[in-house]
C-alpha cells in the first residue's frame, strides 16, 4: 500500500525572476537617496528570492541599508547640520 511520492511542482517561468534587479534597485536607493524605496525593494527582492529558490541577500541589503538611511537622515535632521542647497540662505 505504498503509493510513489507525487511528482514535484513545475518551476515557474525564468523570464519573470527580477530577484537580482530589485536586489540591486533596493541596495543604490538605500545607500543614495530614498531610504523607504531601499526597504520596499529590499522586499521585493526577498518575495521574488523565496519564490525562484535563490538567495536572499542583496534583498536583505537592501533593507539595511534603507534603515540605516533612515535613521542617519533623522539624526542629521535633528542636529542641524542638514545642508541642501534650497533651504540654504
């Protein structure tokens, strides 16, 4: 009565696996400018790695350092030095 296991499920279509540039598009937009498009890159990296069985580190990266974006541009902010050429008179 022992049945054979069931085979296992197809792999999905390698065209749509975008792991590696939303990895990349989390980690510049982390370290250069928008701290919160780092962290949702950063997630959308992890979704599609978990996904497609592939790693999850440049997704992780990503989020990193949009959190320490973040955090850095509040801390900068609240002591004052925070220059931008707009606000500068």
């Amino acid at each position: 009565m022992n049945a054979p296991y069931p085979p296992p499920p197809p792999r999905p279509a390698a065209g749509r696996d975008r792991t590696i540039l939303w990895g990349v598009l989390g980690i510049v937009f982390g370290l250069l400018c928008y701290g919160i498009l780092g962290i949702v890159f950063g997630y959308l990296s992890i979704r599609n790695a978990r996904r497609f069985g592939r790693s999850q580190l440049l997704g992780w990266l990503g989020i990193a350092f949009g959190v320490i974006n973040i955090i850095a541009s509040a801390i900068i902010r609240t002591r004052g030095h925070y220059y931008s050429p707009y606000w500068y008179r």
